[in-house]
C-alpha cells in the first residue's frame, strides 16, 4: 500500500491467501486483539489515499505466483 500510494495509484486491488486478514479489513470479521487492530486502522486510513481500495483473499493453493515470491523473501 505504501509503495502505491508513493506511486499515486487510484485504484488498488490487493490480494491476501490470509482469510482472516481479508475479512477484518472487509469488517465481516471483529479484531479483538489489540496489535492487530493496530494494523486495521493502519490499513483503514492507508485506504483512504485510494479512490478505490479492495482486498481480497485468494487460498495459497490458487495463487502459487505468490506463494513462490514470498518464499523468495
């Protein structure tokens, strides 16, 4: 997020092969553990920089681009 909105991006969709994380910033899942709700609102006023701002959660098994980034990490 911090190196689109650097870029002056519009419109971001990102994608997570994290359920959980995906439905907290979505809002169909609570955060009740306070770090985490740390990173929520980060993420939550990093989206307003948008215009548009979607996450969305893709299993690991179905993103194996991804997968094999971050093990290169």
């Amino acid at each position: 997020m911090k190196l689109a909105k650097e870029m002056e991006v519009q419109e971001l969709k990102a994608k997570s092969d994290s359920q959980f994380v995906a439905n907290q910033v979505t809002g169909e899942f609570q955060t009740k553990d306070p770090l985490l709700a740390k990173y929520l609102e980060k993420v939550k006023k990093m989206a307003k920089h948008f215009a548009t701002f979607e996450l969305l959660y893709v299993p690991r098994e179905q993103n194996s681009r991804a997968d094999l980034l971050a093990k290169l990490a």
